[in-house]
C-alpha cells in the first residue's frame, strides 16, 4: 500500500523535508464552478456591465487566498509565488466557471494554492450572491494540469 | 430584478450595515464531499486507525478556517463564533463526506464560516492524500441549513 | 499635560481597558487622497470603464485592511465592524479622494478602522500605478468625522 | 496610452508574473510625516524619555506591517525581506518624520513595503496620540529611493 | 474519569458551544520567565534605559499575541479582549519575570490570551538577546488568576 | 559589553540585513514540558488511543505556528521552511515532553520557529485539558541544537 508523505512511520503528521528538491519552475492550473439558478446568473451578468462586479470581487479573493494557502492547510510549505491568475466565466445557463493559474520558482508544487484560489473564488461569489440564490454548490473543484518538479507534468483532461 | 446587497446603488462594493439586525442565535449547516478513487479511501481509512489521521488534521483545518472566514472572503463581517463541529465520513466506495456546523449569537449569519469549513477540509485532505490520487475532485459544497436572523429557517434537503 | 491613554503611569504601552465603556452605535469616517500625474488619473480613469478597474481593486483592500486593524496596529483593540465603505473619487486633474466609513455597535471607537481602509486603499492605487508613475504621494489623512461613545461628536470640516 | 501591469489585455487583475525577473539586491526607502499640534509633538518627546514611548512603538509596528503587506495590498508579491529600518524623527515645531527602508534579494521591487511600513507608523503614532489631538493628518507619504531591478535607480529628491 | 471538553463522545475535536454562558467579565493572569546569564540580564538592563529596549519590544510582542490567540490555538474563540496588559520586570540575577493580564466582557474564559502573551514575550526576549546567550530557557509559565464565568476564581498562588 | 544585534547605534530596533549571509541549509531543535498532575496525563494518554488526540492536535497546532514566527516575533525575518516536525510525548508520571526540528535552505537561523513551534504546542495541550487541571506548566523550553550559518554548530545538551 502507497505511503501517504505527510506522515511520518509513526504515523504523525508533519511538514515534509522539501531541501533536497530541485528549485524548478513549477505550474498549477485548478478548475471548479459555482452552479446557481439561471436568474442568479443573468443578474451577476447584468452587474458586471455596472451594478457590481461580483466576478472582480471573486477574482481578488482567489488571487489573496492564494497566497495565504500555508496559513490555512496545515501542513503546506509557505512559498513566494511568481504569479496567481484566476479567471472566472460564466457558463450558460447556470453556472460560474472558475480557473486558477499559480507559478512559481521553488522546490515544491503549487498545487493547493491553485485549489485555494478556486474554493475562495467560489465561496466569494456564493457570499455576494447568497441573498438571492441560497441553493448554489459549488462543484468539480479539481487540479488540471500540473508541471515542474520531479514527478512531472499531470493533464487532467 | 433583485438587488445584490454587497453593493451601493453605483455598484460599489461594501460591507453592508448589520447594527440594526437583532442579536439572536444563527445556526448554518454546510456540507460537501471529496471524491477519489476506492483504494485512496481505503488508505485514508486504515491511516485513520493508526498511521496517520488524514480526517482528524483535515477536520482541525476545517475549524481553524472557520475562524478566519472574514480574512478571505472580502465582504464578511468578523464574528465571534461561539460553536464549530466538523465532521468527516467515509462514503464507501469513493468519498469522503464533510458536514460542518456554525453557531452564533449574533447580528449577520454564518452560512459562509459553514462553507468555510467545509472547502477547507476537504483541500487538506486533498494535500495530505494528493501524493497518491491527483484526481481527487471537491463536490456539491452547499449550505444545508439555516436558522435565526430575520430571514427565518432554510432547509435544502 | 496631557497623559497619553495608552501608556500606564509607568510608561508601559497597554492595550487599555474598554471594558466599563457603553456598548454603543459608533461611527468614524475617514479621509485622504493619491496625488498623481494627471496622465495617471486619466489612465485610471479610462481603466474604470473597461480596462482594469484599479479604484474596484483599492475599494476592497481598502475594506479588507479595516478589519485587520487590531492585527496591524499594536494598541488597537479587536472589533466586531457592523459595517465598512470604502469610495474612491477622481478628483481632476490630479488626485483620487479617498473616503472610508466606518460603524461598529461597541465599546470602542472605530478611527483607526477609517483610517486603515483609507491608507490601504491609498497603497492599493499606488501599487496597480506604479510602473507609470513613481512620483505619487499619499496626502491629508485625516479623522472628518466622530460620533458615538463618551467623547461625544467631532467635525473636523 | 501606458498599460497598467496589473491588468491583463481584458482587463482582469492579475498578480503578474516575476519567475523571469533576475534575483538581484533591491532595495527602497520611503517617507512621510505625521502633522500635530505643537503640544502633541511636545508630548511625544517628553514620553520618549520617560513616559511612554510613542515613536519606539511606531516603528515596531511598522517593521512588522513591511512583513504583512502580501496580506494587505492584493496584487503584491509575498517577499522574504532581509532588511526592514523605520525611524520616526521629531520634526519641529508640529510633525514626525517618517522613513522606512526595505531591503530584498529577490525578483520584485520592495517600494509597497516600504510605504507600507511608513503609513501604519504614521497610524500608530496617530492611534497613540489621538485622545489628545484628533486633527492630526497623514502628509507627503511618498517613495525617495529605489535600486536593483531592470527599471533602474529611481531618486525622488 | 473525567471528560475533556474540546472532544465529542467519539474523540472528535471541536470548538465548544459557548453560547449558552453568560456575559460576564472575565480575567486571566499568567506568569512566566526567562531565565538567562547574569551578563545577559545585565545587558538588557543596560539597553532598557538607552541602547534598545528589549523589555519594551518583547512587551508589544506578547500584547499583540493575546489577540492572535485564537488564530494559533485551533480549539480557542475568537474574543474581543477589552484589556491586554504585559509587564516585564528584572529579577536579579538571572532572570526576566513576564506577567500579562487579560480582560473581557464576554462569554469564555482568556487563561489562553494571557498565556499566549506570556509565551509569545518570553520568545521575543529569547529573540533579541539570541546572539549572546543561546543558552535561555523559558520557565514556570502558567495561570496564576482567573476570574469570572461559572467555574469562579481561581488563584494559584 | 557585546552589542544586541536587533538595536542600531542608537538603540532602535530593527530587523537586521541578512542579504550578505550565505544560503546554507539551517537545522534547530527545540525542546520544552507541560508539566501536569500524573492523572491529567493519564488522561492524555487514554484519549490518545481513542477518545480525543490532545497530542495529535498540540503537534498539528506546533506546525502551523512554526509557519506564522515571524508574524509572531517583531524582529524575525519571514522565512520559506523546508521542514517541520513537532513530537509529544508523554514523559511519566506526570509531563508531556515537546521537540520541534525546524530546517531552512536560507539566510537565517531558525531558532525561533523552533522555539515557537514548541511554545504553541505546549499552550494548546494546556488549553485542551485546562479544564481538569488547571495547575499545568510550561518548564524548560529552550534551543538544544543548531546547525548551518556562520556561528557553526550548537548543541545544548
């Protein structure tokens, strides 16, 4: 059976030792979506023109959450990113298509500050737009494509 | 067309005035599940016994991020929690299931510190298992539950 | 003379004890502007419409950082904000206004909250314009209006 | 017309990409000044001595806030700064200066920290005198030195 | 034997329901120390009047912790502190005594704030003196007062 | 008398400039003990097994305080750490022993990540099981080794 790293034989969990990786160029690109009412999203588009950018709003908190993921997952590597992207869309008839794009030169992958930035996307347009839309979910929220580092490029679709 | 509250008449964005809302006790329920292949679950299952507690450092994150919704999300009031309960349960074959519960007394609900905790948990059992499964994907996060404040008691199922 | 409140008889910084004061309907708001080139007004300006909204993205730095205050300032007490507006003005030809609000139903002023919004928000702008124009400076600062708590209301124009 | 970098062709935020930036020694100085009344600023210099130390505090809080701005200005890089001095001089008759020094070996410029580390000394100084004068102003917050990058050396006066 | 109360009936972590207390006044006082060489504390005691006030840094340190208390110690609330004092006092020969003091009007007890602010000063003490006495132990920290809440006062010495 | 290297000539406090220091892998171990009443660790050990992981939460909390040192700690550097580990283990008849071993590739020690790790750990044991003990004591935290930089190797005991 497979180890999982962030424990050690014992079975206690711990920050892994990361000295020893190559300081490479590593990318993440995460995806999720926020399904809402079809209304709910004909008024987010209505206000992107000029009543309130919910998606820019969104946007910003994605990109800031990246770069607070080591405050929140206990067990991550605090690291200086390079570049968080975060793009939000919306997707006919009802939903809010969300990606993040996270880069950065050091020993370990980006991975979960790409995620972060998606969740956080996700939950903030939830936020805006909970007043009229209780029943939104947020759905498929999963890494795309990862590069740089030792275990090479994933493709996720 | 309803009216998104986070913004002003000029679409501005704003933390909205809650000093008027009565101080009542707000309860949010929020759930949502990390789907994953049956043999990470089973690894997850047998370290839950002895080698390490993925769903106990997972359901600690959860609750930590609770606390620090208003730091994320930009439009959230900070708030006093005065209860948070996460729970994580394998979902035979392929999941594992997060529920968490909020409680204040208070002026605003806790929808999104429910949320919160729900995203939070699940993208650390996503970093302490992504070793293994990278195809990991965090499903159908959404509010379950909702009771105090003057818009009365939601249920979604 | 005067002593100042937040050093004891010793001169020994103390957070100081609100705990006597009333619990009530407290309101600050602030002022300050970014003086610039009038070409980087007219960027920011044309930016507004269509091409990057720097004033959107200052707004809500300006709203995160006043919940941070008790974080940021070492004296300042943590508070539970009712409420946070941010607006940013171009004020022709060469500076943007920046006015910060802020309310909180509590036992302490909420100065420094409007005034940590407003620098913020200040910073915010420097940081999206700083590539065109280095030579912008932060200008008049300043407490405009008080009220709520012991000390009764201020003006200051 | 110059493009903002911080906003891609569509006009979307981004937090732009520095991988390709060489790690060199930058450095950057800022200033700015705390206006009073001439009793306040008396006030001040008598607690240096003895009584409470106003400027001491300020400056702490300002090297802590050079750590923090990733955290506050939202498209800023988070930075391991080698290097952060804040001095506050009492500047006769009715002011305090403020300069703050930033020093990185890295791939970005440290101008928002420095301008960070000046306004929220300014704002503590603020938050420490404000009882006995509320009509204190934040003035002339500005960048006077910046070295190492590809964009040069930059001196303001 | 007896329960612990951060635990459900399955062992499952959580932070507790405190809704149901009152809102009482509530104080906490901890004491600790750092012990050291006599040629350290003599130095400190010489900085303390004019070279670098260690006693002042390390006391801003352990004031600032207490409210971030609820963000390091996962099971904590979160609580609006009406009172955080730290005093730092020589004890010839070899030895810092740190004492801090918290207060709230509020639902929960603040032992952690009081000892978090005693840890977190002992540690700055540690910090600044590091390069001449590598040999310090921090000693003795606990609770020494508390009082308010249903549990009543409690004094340990 | 040797100087404090946290002061400038004047006594102001300053995080120093590392920039000229080598990047060389840095090792510290830290130590500490929450003393307690022999059946309070009884207690632990009971609930370690299967009905509440004390240790489990103190170590998880030890980790994530290592990442927030130098928001913690006034005139620590912000560092990238390659590693945590924090160990609890119960020492009869009546402590809990506490290591932390914290490395770095970078510019500066990491003592204090180490020392804090240990400090967090041993607060949340305490607030864990304060309430049927609340007697306990933090004893003997200090640095046992260190090891990369200029001042060569460090070993306590």
């Amino acid at each position: 059976m497979p180890k999982l790293t962030h424990f050690d034989d014992a079975g206690r969990a711990a920050m892994v030792d990361v000295s020893a990786k190559d300081e490479t160029e590593r990318v993440a690109v995460a995806r999720g979506r926020v399904v809402m009412a079809p209304e709910t999203l004909a008024l987010i588009q209505s206000g992107s023109a000029a009543k309130g950018d919910v998606l820019g709003v969104a946007r910003l908190a994605g990109i800031m959450a990246a770069k607070r993921t080591s405050d929140l997952i206990p067990l991550c590597h605090p690291l200086m990113l390079s570049k968080v992207t975060v793009d939000l869309t919306p997707a006919l008839p009802d939903a809010v298509e969300i990606e993040a794009l996270v880069k950065l030169k050091g020993r370990t992958g980006v991975e979960m500050e790409a995620l972060t930035a998606v969740t956080v996307a996700a939950l903030t347009v939830y936020d805006m737009v909970k007043a009229v839309d209780r029943g939104m979910r947020i759905e498929g929220v999963r890494l795309v494509h990862k590069s740089g580092g030792k275990s090479g490029t994933y493709e996720a679709e």
